[in-house]
C-alpha cells in the first residue's frame, strides 16, 4: 500500500478492502499486477486467495461500499489520490452515520453506536491503549517540522449524551436561511466530542479555576453577545467602553452573572445597588435572545456549535439562539484575496476606488449563500454608470410629465406594469428578510427595470402612464435604499421633492401579485418573439429565424407581408386531453415527481387510447408527447399539465394588437380560432404551415400573408 507513511507510528496498518477505497486499490492493484508484487516481493499466495469480507452495510452503497464507490468513481489505481480522498470522504461520513455492522457481538448496530462500545471494550480487556495525534504534519513558518507534545490541557465535553439532545432541539428550532448550513451543524453535532478548551500562552482570558491557562479562542466569546444587554448600564451608556463605570469590574461576581444571566438568586453579598441589578436582569430578560448571528462557515464545526452548547447549559429554553446566518469568504474578480499578490482591497480603498454606493451594489452583488462571494471591480464600476443613467432618466420623465397620460391604469401593459411593481415590492422585500442580497439586487433593481423597459417600449403611441411612472420611481428609490442609500436619498429629495429621508419612509406598499397575468404576459411576449422567427422563415425560406430582438428582413417588393392570421386553439383535446388526465394523477406536486412509467402506460392501457383499435400507431404519437410534457412539468410544475391556460389567450393577444403589428412590422393582424373551419380556409395555400405546425395551449400558429 503505497499511502502507508513509514516515518509515523508503527507502519503497520489495518486493511479494510471492504470500507477503505484506498485498502481496496491497493488489494485491487496487487492482485491484477504480476509486476508490482514482483517490485515488493509479495508472494502470489499472500494475496491471491483472498477476497473483500463485508463488515458493515451502507444504504446505497451495499456491504462493499469501497468496491462500489471506486467503480462510481472510474478509480483505475491506488495512484488517484484525489479520487480516493472524494471516495474517503463519500464512504467514511457515510459508513459513520449510516452504516450498520454485519460482524461481532454489535451485529446489527449503526456504526456511530458501536463504535465507543468497542473502543472502551478494547481498553477494558488492554488490548488498546489511547494517544493523540495531530491532524495533519504540523510546520513552523521556519519550515522545519514540529513534534506535538500532549500536556495537561481542559477539555468540554461536548457530545456527552444529554447535552447533545438539548443541542439538537436548540438546533432544530433555529432558522438557518439555507440547508447547506443545517446540515453543517447536524454533521458537527454527529461527531463533536472533546474538545480541548485551554492553551498555555497568548492572548485571551485565564481559565477561572486555572489559571496557568487561557481559554483558547475557538471555544471563547460563544456567550459575549448576551452582554450586549446589559453593557449601556456597565458602561455608563458610553459604546466604546471609554467612560467611568458606576460598576467596577471585580464586582460583577459569579453570583451577580447567575443572578443576571441564569435565574440564581439575589447576590446578597454584591455591594451593586439593587435597582441597578433588577434593572440588568430586566434588560437581559426582555431583549434575549438574539436573533440573528452572522459568521464564517468555517467555524460551524467548531464556535458555533459550542455557542449552541453552552446556551443550552447557561439558559432557560426561551433565551436559547434563534438564527445563525453563515456566509463563505470573499475573492476579487474571481480570485482569492492576497496581499502578495496585490489582489487586495481594504474597504476604505474601495470607498475611495469606486465610492461607497457603488461598493454596496458590487458587494450585494458578490454572492449569496455559503458559496464564496466575489467583488468584482467591472460590476462597481458598471454601478456608477447604470445609477447616473438612472438619474437621467428620471429627470426627463420628471420634465416631460406634462405630456405623460392621465387617469388611471387601463390598458394591458398599464396592468402588467403595475403588477411587477407588487411583484418586486414583495419578492424584494422575501429576499431582504432570508439575506440573500444578490437575489434581492436582482429583482429589486435588474429586474424592476427590465420590466419598466418593456412597459417603455410596449406603450408606442398611447404613451405611459404618469402615475404608474411615479409609483415605479418612488418604490424603485425604497427597494435600492439598503443597499445604495446616498443614491437614494439624492433622488427621493432633490428629483421626487420628497420630505424626509427615504430611511425612514417605510417600505412601499403593494398589492398581491397577480401571477396568472405575468403568466399572460410572459405569453404575449413569448408568443411575439416566435412569430418574429416565423416571419423570417416564411420570407426568406430559411431554416433559421432571428434572434430575439432581431430586426426582420425586408422582404422583396413582390412578396411584401402585410397580413398575420394568428391561429389559437385553447385547449387540449382528443388524445392528448387523454394524456394529461394520466399524467395529472401520476405526478407528485411536493417532489414534482412522476409514478414510474409501467404505471403510467398501465393508464394508458385502460384508456379510451389504449381500447382503439390502432393503439400501437397512436402510442408513437404519444409517447414524444408524454416525454415532453413530463420533462416540463419537472421543469416549471403542476400547471404544464393544465389542459387550459389559465387566461383566455385570444382575448390577451387581441388587447395587444398594436404591439404586435409594431413588433412585426404589419399593417393588419387577426385572431382566430384552428377550430373555426372557415377561419382555417382563410390561410389559403398557407394552410400546411398550420398543418405542419398546429396550435396548442400556449403555443399559436401565425400565417403571414400578402
């Protein structure tokens, strides 16, 4: 086994093929190569003859879980090392947590269970003994390696059983914002046990009942923020600490900290006015527990695991911590910070690079989650030049209201704006309450202005509407304000005359979004690109429309289009009505799942489709669509299964035929019904294209005519 360090203990080591991807390889390597038991003198028989013994069963990975994940994995020799560490990782958290013994006296037993049983089992019979060991080679910034030594040292001892439940039921009741982080500290709780709390030198606070040692800073400060209550009254109301204090600090005792913090009893002993110690045991009482506590994802498997710890055995329930919100760590235009390199900003520096607005709007970009987050100078930059447009935009909307149409919102693009609007308001706000910045950026100000944009452009002639513009402008300024508030502030009180700050002016108000008209909506505009595509193909005969947006050829004088036939038919019918009622009741709304197809085509079978007497010819008609309509529902959810839209799709197209003559460049457009026959003889010898191509539920067919 080439993994085996000679210059680290014995050199002797168990091999577990069963378990061990890098035991397994190893065997596997020896057996299949004549030559490498040559190079190290291995005799055929001490290896040929034996096979993988199963010793532990793992869900999904059976009871050879090595052999199964190396195969997964495409692991052709012991020399991938990065394969193996993955496989290591993929078979021990999971043979830890899952795994259930198939040998010994534990046969049956999860492994996490067994594993102390034998342990203390082989040092009750001498046949173990206990040491440490560093996790990994330790050097000195000299670069020569250390030799660790174990000295007398404090342990907490964290996974003792009891206190681990009370830890768990803190954490199941915490809000987390992502999964990712929860499954962190599930994992941390799974394995944390000892963990050793002292050092003997550096910076940090004495142990109390030791002096000789520090609490090392890993397991310091899980407590800190519950001082928070009650420093305005030790510090004399002063922040940094700096003023003279009515309380020195060898009065706080730890009968006065249990009397504050932990329900003792009153200190009868502290010189500490009365009226001042009721007043701390108010404060701490009414404003713990925190909330919100926001930190690195690198220390959930140490510091904040203790801070849920060691509230769990200082306070009642009720102060225990409610939130943690973990993040990952930040690079610079996609690279890590370094200040060798020079890819290093401090955040004055940024300021001074890109002004501190712009700083906010790059950072808020960066990123949301546990993933790192990346500042990137292009997207500061770009900040200050999409604000400034901004700023212009709104002083000539400002200037030319007087030319802006009155009255209340009428038209279709009227009710579509200002749907978005409730929709940016609300889903803006979602994402400030879950922290997730970039998502809330994205909506509140990419997307809010994309669909201002298209109300621009989807009004032509009639014009926009004045007050949807000012509602868009002031709830715009309030949904950027956390993030760009110098921005904002400019514009609420030099360009909207707004009294006050726009801080304190609340969030806008908003009515529930209708999502069944921005589905009608996203239909029109949809339906408006594929018919652009479609009257290129029908003018140039080409087998590529233009791209969205793209501006349609002029066709020659002698084949000049005026005319759209826009075909819809709005329901599903005949076999494919057949199709969806199946797949309705074969799909899962919670996991967006389907029964297996046996099942369905099972369905199929009992069917009006499957009782015809060409069953199999219609079953190739069928199954493309049974495949397409399942892969979308996967997709987008239950209502791809809908055999109608939830609005009337002619009524919608016809409310917007001015956009689409503008749009495609007609003089005449007209709605009709595929199953209104004489409507369908109007398309003249154009009729095959709706042959070819006919309608569906949310899909038109458009004929273009001279």
């Amino acid at each position: 086994m080439l993994t085996v360090l000679t210059d680290k203990g014995t050199g002797i080591v168990t091999s577990v093929p069963s378990d061990s991807p890098d035991d397994y390889m190893a065997l596997h390597d020896l057996k299949s190569k004549p030559a490498l038991r040559a190079k190290f003198g291995v005799k055929d028989e001490w290896v040929l003859p034996f096979e993988v013994v199963p010793i532990i069963n793992i869900p999904e990975f059976g009871d050879k879980s090595a052999e199964k994940v190396c195969i997964d994995l495409k692991i052709k020799s012991q020399n991938e090392k990065e394969k193996l560490a993955e496989a290591k990782r993929l078979t021990y958290l999971r043979g830890f947590t899952e795994g259930t013994l198939l040998v010994g006296e534990y046969t049956g037993m999860r492994v996490q269970e067994a594993k102390p049983l034998i342990r203390n089992n082989l040092l009750e019979i001498n046949e173990a003994v206990m040491y440490s060991e560093p996790e990994k080679k330790v050097m000195s910034r000299s670069g020569d390696e250390c030799v660790v030594a174990l000295t007398d040292q404090w342990y907490i001892t964290y996974g003792e059983q009891e206190w681990r439940e009370k830890a768990e039921e803190c954490l199941s009741n915490m809000k987390l914002y992502s999964d990712e982080t929860r499954h962190g500290f599930e994992h941390t709780l799974s394995w944390l046990n000892q963990w050793a709390c002292s050092r003997s030198f550096g910076l940090g606070t004495r142990i109390p009942w030791d002096e000789q040692f520090l609490v090392e800073s890993l397991s310091d400060s899980t407590f800190y923020m519950a001082y928070y209550t009650i420093a305005h009254l030790l510090q004399n109301k002063d922040m940094y600490g700096s003023d003279t204090s009515l309380v020195k600090p060898e009065q706080m005792t730890d009968d006065v900290w249990n009397f504050v913090f932990c329900k003792g009893p009153y200190p009868e002993s502290s010189d500490i006015a009365q009226s001042l110690l009721s007043k701390m045991k108010q404060e701490f009482e009414y404003w713990y527990p925190f909330d919100l506590r926001v930190s690195g994802k690198d220390l959930i498997q140490n510091h904040l695991t203790f801070c849920i710890y060691n509230h769990t055995a200082l306070v009642d329930q009720h102060h225990w911590p409610r939130g943690f919100r973990c993040n990952g760590h930040i690079m610079l235009n996609s690279e890590k910070m370094s200040k060798s390199t020079g890819n290093f900003r401090t955040l004055r520096q940024a300021i001074e690079e890109f002004s501190a607005d712009a700083t906010r709007f790059s950072l808020a970009d960066a990123g949301d989650g546990m993933d790192d987050a990346n500042f990137v100078f292009e997207t500061a930059n770009a900040a200050i030049l999409r604000l400034t447009k901004e700023i212009s935009w709104m002083e000539e909307v400002i200037a030319a209201e007087p030319s802006l149409r009155t009255g209340p919102p009428s038209t279709f693009a009227d009710r579509v704006f200002d749907n978005e609007i409730n929709i940016a308001v609300t889903l803006t706000e979602q994402h400030f309450n879950e922290y997730m910045f970039r998502e809330a950026l994205k909506v509140g100000f990419y997307d809010f202005q994309a669909a201002r944009d298209e109300y621009r452009f989807s009004c032509g002639v009639g014009g926009m509407n004045r007050d949807l513009l000012w509602r868009f402008m002031d709830a715009q300024t309030r949904l950027i304000a956390p993030i760009c508030p110098h921005y904002a502030e400019y514009v609420w009180r030099e360009l909207l005359k707004k009294d006050g700050f726009v801080v304190n002016a609340g969030w806008p108000t908003a009515n529930l979004p209708d999502l069944t008209l921005k589905r009608a909506n996203k239909y029109l505009q949809d339906s408006i690109v594929t018919m652009r595509k479609l009257l290129q193909k029908q003018v140039s005969g080409s087998k590529k429309g233009s791209k969205k947006g793209g501006q349609v050829p002029p066709p020659s004088e002698g084949n000049k289009l005026t005319r759209g036939l826009i075909y819809v038919n709005e329901q599903y019918d005949g076999w494919k009505e057949e199709c969806l009622r199946i797949l309705q009741s074969k799909f899962d709304r919670n996991t967006r799942s389907f029964a297996a197809d046996k099942d369905i085509l099972e369905e199929l079978q009992k069917s009006t489709i499957g009782q015809a007497a060409n069953y199999k010819e219609i079953l190739k008609t069928c199954m493309p669509f049974l495949r397409f309509k399942k892969d979308e529902a996967i997709s987008v959810g239950p209502h791809a299964l809908d055999l109608k839209l939830p609005f009337g799709e002619m009524e919608v197209l016809r409310e917007n035929l001015d956009l689409m003559k503008r749009q495609l460049g007609l003089e005449r457009v007209e709605i009709l019904s595929a199953s209104d026959e004489d409507a369908v003889r109007r398309a003249g010898e154009q009729v095959r294209l709706l042959n070819q191509n006919p309608p569906s539920p949310g899909n038109p067919t458009a004929i273009f005519l001279s």
